[in-house]
C-alpha cells in the first residue's frame, strides 16, 4: 500500500509539473496566481499523503491544516495588487533575452 | 476497505489530471479559472477521504481525532478555494482582461 | 453574549485540535479561547440576531448534501471540456448581470459561492444586490440563479 | 527519504528558482517565489524534518511572499538594469560563481558522508538528546527541547535579532513628520478598493480560527511540531489577512503603534525575564528546573516543560508585533498611526 501512495505521490509531482508551466509562463501575472493557488491546493494534498507513508498522520497534518488556512492569504493579497495598478501585462516585460528588451 | 482507498483516490488523480489539462489547454484567462476553481476543490475532498479511510484502519481515540482534522482540512479547503478563485477572477475582471468569444475579430 | 457563542465555539474547535484531555491543555484551552474571542469575537459573529442561528444551520446542512451534488455534476463538466478534443467548439463564454433577491452579506456569500462551485459559473462580483457571473456556455448562463437562489432564500432568510 | 518523491520535488525546485531570476516583472517573481516555498516545504517534510516544514510553511505562505508582494507594490514591478557594461560584469559573476562553486566542491570531500553514523555529532551530542530528553525535560518533541532549553541562549539571541530587525524597519521606514507627503496616492493601500463582500465575509470567519490555531501551535509546541515562533508567524499573519480584506485601519484599531512596540518589548523581557528569575532563585540563567520553587505543584522535571511553554509564549508576542510592525510600515508608507 506505501509504494501505491508513493506513486500518486510521484504523480501528483508530474502535475505540478505541468501547473507549474502555467505559473512560469505566464501570459499575465493574474495566470501566474491561478498556477501558484493549484500548486498551493496540491501542496496540502501531497503534505498529508507524505505523512501516511511514513505512518505519522499526526505529525504531519498540523503543517497541511497550515497550509489550508494560509494558502488564502497569498492569492488575496497578489489579487488585491491589481485593483490599484491595472496595468496587466506591460511593453518589455517577461523573460529576459526576448526580442523586445532589445 | 483498500478497494474503496484505492478507488477514490485514483478517481482524484483523475479529475486533478482534468484540471491540469484544463489549466493548460482553455484559450482564456476566465475559462482556465473554470477548471482551476472547480476541478481542484472536489478533487481535493475526494482524494482527503481516500486518506481518512486509510488513517482509520481502527477505531481509538487518535485514529478518530486525525480522522477528524482530515476533514478539518477538507472543510477549510471547501471555504477557502472558491474565495480565493473568486478573488483572482476579480481581479482579472478590474484589470480589464477582455474574455474569448467565438468572433475573436469582433472585439479590439 | 456573541462573545460566549465564540467562546464555545473556539473551545470545541480546540478540543478537536489539541486530542489531550488533562487539566494543564485544557486551562490553556480555555486561556486561548478567551483570548481568541476577546480579540475577534466582533469579527466572527458580525450580524447574528441571536439564538436563531441554530435552526439556520441545520437547514443548511440540509442543503449541503444538494450542493455537494451540484460540485460533483461541475467537476465532470469541466473534465468533460477540458478533454473534449473539440473543446473551443463546445464553449462560448459570457458575463451575465443579474439582480438577486437576497439581503443578507451571509445569504449573498453562500449564493456567490455556491454559484461558483457549480456547472459553468463562476462569480466575478457582487455590488450591492446585482451579481456579475462569467459562464462558459449559453447554456449555463441561461441557468442562472435559477434553483439555487429559491433554496438559499428557503435556508437564510425563511422566519 | 524516499528518493522518488526527493528527485521529483527537487526538479520542481530547481525550475522554480530558475523561473524566479529569469522573470523580469518583479510581482511575477514574487508570486512563482511563492510557490517555491511551497515546495521547499514539501521537501523538507519529506526530509523528515517536520519542525523546519512547519517553519517554512508559516513564514512562506503567510508572510514573505505577502510582504515581497506589499513591497512591489509600493515601489515598481520594473526591474532596474544598466544598459552598459552587462557583458562585463557578467563575466565577472561567472568567474566568481565559479571560484565559489570549486571552492565548495574542494572543501565538500572534508565532510562526513551523508548520513554517516560515525561522525563525532553522531557519537556524542544526538545520542544525549536522543536518549535523555524526555527523562531530562518530559518533552516529547526533541526539537523543542533543544531550542528552548539546551540551547536556550542561542535562541534569546534569535529572538533578539528579530526584535532588532524590526527596530530597523521602524528607523528606516517610519516617517514622523506631519507635512512629510507620500507620493504614492493612497497610504493605507493593498486593501482600500471598492468592499468586497465575499472576501470580507470569508476573511472574517477564518481569522478566529487561524488564531486559535496559532495559539494552538505555541502551546503545543512541546508534542507536536511547532512552537512559539511559528505560532507568533501564524498570529501575525491572521492580522495581515485582515488588513488585507478590510485596510490597515482594522489593525490598527486593534493594535495601535504603541502597544504594537510594546508588545515586541514585552516579548522579548518575558524571555529574558524568566532567565533573571531562574539567576535570582540561585541557578544559572534560563536553568528552568529551579522555577520548581515558584510554580505549584511541579517537580524539577516539569519546571522544565513549564519554562519553556513560558519562553514559547514570549517568542510568540514578540514575532507577532514585529510582523505586524512591518507590515503595516511598508504598507501605509511609513505612516502608521496617520489618522490619530
């Protein structure tokens, strides 16, 4: 049964993976947000399941309960940016090297 | 009993796979947003029950209060994640992000 | 008095998290319980009328189970879009407006969130009684508020 | 260690760090920072090292990511760079990233091997605290009782330096002057939009809960992971949710500037404090057995517990105001009693 939860363990990193191009590549901040708040959901999925495979629910699920009433806080307060500067996406932004910058 | 774990959370790891794909493949900011909010909230309850039923193999009193702040979690997610969807929606509303339709060109 | 009701409340909560039952943990319960509802107790219990909270709350454990059926029906929706190989065909978003019934913040807030935790409709923002609601096909949008406001009026705001 | 999740987990986090210095919008960074602490989280958890999770998961997720995003938003999300001369002070960064990098790897051979059981850390000092912990202090959770008691001095100096770190956010960010202007529009920003009912209405309902977890973190400290500084990081942030869904005002109705600085002050003599008292009753500092003449009812051995529970608690307070204090002085622009 422990190599089964490691294995949704390893999955669940596959799609954080792939939540994380969403984070990393944009296009706009606000896509940023919404990556960083899925990665944070499957961050207190993956904290409890670590902690079945070791057999110490108890130690573990005070950090994932963390987790649960924190993560909130980060996407209202990267929200909250927005209602004060508007602009989204502005001219020369994103990675560095790109063809704008130049 | 390890039919029902199993069941459960694979069928979680199901719909987390959905909303990912979901995440990567809608055209729009608001239609990513749809499977970013929706899919992971279920997803998440359904993959915490998977583990309550594991973590209770026997009854006693601290499999019960683990158990019980298993689904603390799963209560604060179901408060928290359609907030925090709503509030990243909000902000995409305020700062003007124009939503795809059918007729890209009639928009701009 | 709603300093009491939060009193209780953070108590309970404490039990369930602290799991040791000694005289020592459950004075330092009892001290952060008081604590916690001498500093927020305004905030937690901002509109309460008093002990006609508890009939409200049972009828929205009745209305829970339906809404948990609702999420469920959305989750499938979204996973059937989102691997539809056709997806841009199946989809046409919008943004409706529409005027609710409701008056309290804590009927608006349920219908908001409900709304969003069901097919096809998120809640973008609520001023004063008009909501803004982006929904995902014509389908969805012409749903709306449909059932779930009748049902959250039946819950909040029934005498 | 299961080396599965290890390499999957590290590869995210190599990514993310990558992500973190590529990107040049400055709130984007912030944000994919975020999640970076996300997974360190993880790692250290998966690690085994439960104490240091829990610390990561508080600070990253309720403080650093909301002060760096409070900071950008005070200032610009433009990155600043000069046009000329890139090519060569990038050459000079290599080759010193290099000589550091060979340097470590050199000095690395000097090491004991991961997880070797015969260093002189292994031999000696672990197998002490191992072994005698929980008959020397009646404190299940090993980390604590290093922290708090072992090492007790080690750590009223980390408290100290907190303290003195938001002593420096005060000198440098608080502006005294009365016609001393602002030139950003509003000071009591991040929050001050148009009411949103639905955060608002959430937001409240969860603060009590987040501070009762808090308190229940620094007063179990001693059994489970945790203690008086992630509680203190956990508190403060409840107050930072709260200025963020309503406006500082609330906080600062709540708390104004001079019990916020009290506070701290407090924090930090309830430390100290208790170490007088154990020098006055004829012991060394911070020796917490002899407060078994003080307290009721208490041997020696749970004088102990008790002394560290009461310094947890002095950790606490004083983290709290010192993140609160910080907060709310980069957010209101240095101003923070303004309407006073």
């Amino acid at each position: 049964m422990d190599s089964f939860f490691i294995g949704i363990g390893v999955v669940l990193c596959f799609l954080m993976l792939l939540t994380l191009h969403r984070a990393i590549h944009g296009p706009t901040a606000i896509d940023r947000i919404m990556g960083v708040n899925v990665i944070g959901t499957k961050t207190t999925i993956l904290l409890v399941i670590i902690g079945t495979i070791y057999h110490r629910v108890d130690m573990f699920i005070d950090i994932a309960l963390a987790y649960a009433l924190l993560n909130f806080i980060v996407t209202i307060a990267a929200s909250r940016y927005f209602h004060h500067h508007k602009n989204l996406n502005p001219k020369g932004y994103g990675y560095r090297f790109r063809k704008e910058d130049k | 009993m390890d039919i029902i774990v199993i069941l459960l959370s694979v069928s979680g790891l199901v719909l987390f796979f959905a909303t990912t794909v979901g995440l990567l493949r809608f055209p729009d900011f608001y239609s990513r947003m749809h499977a970013a909010g929706k899919g992971d909230t279920l997803s998440s309850l359904i993959m915490l029950l998977a583990l309550v039923f594991y973590n209770f193999h026997e009854m006693n009193l601290a499999n019960l209060l683990v158990a019980i702040k298993i689904l603390l979690i799963g209560v604060f997610i179901f408060m928290a994640s359609p907030t925090a969807t709503h509030a990243i929606i909000d902000a995409g509303y305020e700062s003007g992000i124009q939503p795809w339709t059918k007729k890209p060109e009639e928009e701009s | 008095m709603r300093k009491v009701y939060t009193f209780i409340i953070m108590m309970g909560f404490w039990i369930l998290l602290s799991g040791k039952f000694d005289l020592f943990h459950l004075t330092l319960g009892v001290i952060s319980s008081a604590l916690v509802s001498f500093m927020s107790a305004d905030l937690f219990m901002h509109e309460t009328k008093g002990p006609g909270k508890l009939s409200v709350g049972i009828r929205f454990l009745l209305y829970l189970p339906w809404l948990l059926y609702q999420i469920g029906l959305s989750t499938l929706h979204v996973t059937f879009l989102a691997l539809h190989p056709k997806m841009k065909d199946q989809i046409d978003p919008t943004i409706v407006t529409f005027k609710t019934k409701l008056k309290t913040d804590l009927a608006k807030v349920a219908l908001a969130n409900s709304i969003t935790l069901t097919p096809g409709t998120i809640t973008i923002r609520i001023v004063d009684q008009v909501f803004y609601v982006h929904a995902i096909s014509r389908k969805a949008a012409a749903g709306l508020p449909g059932e779930m406001e009748d049902r959250l009026a039946n819950v909040f705001e029934r005498d | 260690m299961i080396w599965q999740l290890d390499l999957s987990i590290l590869t995210l986090i190599v990514i993310c760090a990558f992500a973190t210095i590529m990107v040049k919008d400055l709130l984007s960074a912030a944000i994919i920072f975020g999640a970076y602490s996300f997974l360190m989280c993880l790692l250290w958890t998966e690690m085994g090292a439960v104490d240091v999770a829990f610390t990561e998961a508080s600070v990253g997720a309720g403080v650093s990511t909301v002060l760096f995003i409070a900071a950008v938003h005070q200032t610009t999300r433009r990155v600043g760079f000069r046009k000329s001369g890139r090519g060569l002070s990038k050459a000079v960064g290599l080759v010193a990233a290099l000589l550091t990098g060979l340097v470590l790897v050199i000095a690395e051979k000097d090491f004991p091997g991961f997880a070797n059981p015969f260093t002189p850390a292994s031999l000696h000092v672990s197998p002490y605290y191992i072994t005698q912990t929980l008959h020397d202090t009646n404190v299940p959770n090993m980390v604590t009782s290093v922290l708090a008691d072992y090492r007790g001095f080690d750590t009223m100096f980390e408290t100290a330096v907190i303290f003195t770190a938001g002593l420096a956010v005060i000198a440098i960010l608080r502006r005294y002057k009365k016609d001393d202007r602002c030139d950003l529009p509003d000071p009591h920003v991040i929050s001050a939009g148009y009411p949103d009912t639905i955060i608002r209405f959430v937001a409240r309902q969860l603060v009590p809960f987040i501070q009762l977890f808090a308190l229940y973190v620094v007063a179990h400290g001693h059994h489970s992971p945790g203690g008086g500084f992630q509680g203190g990081v956990i508190l403060g942030a409840s107050f930072i949710l709260l200025a963020i869904s309503y406006d500082s005002r609330m906080i600062i109705g709540r708390m104004s500037e001079k019990w916020n600085i009290l506070l701290g002050n407090i924090g930090v003599l309830i430390y100290a404090g208790i170490g007088f008292l154990c020098l006055l009753l004829g012991a060394n500092f911070l020796d917490y057995s002899i407060l078994s003449k003080v307290l009721p009812a208490t041997d020696k051995i749970m004088a102990r517990s008790h002394g560290m529970l009461g310094i947890e608690t002095g950790v606490a307070i004083a983290v709290m105001a010192i993140v609160v204090s910080i907060y709310i002085n980069i957010v209101s622009c240095g101003k923070y009693d303004k309407d006073e």
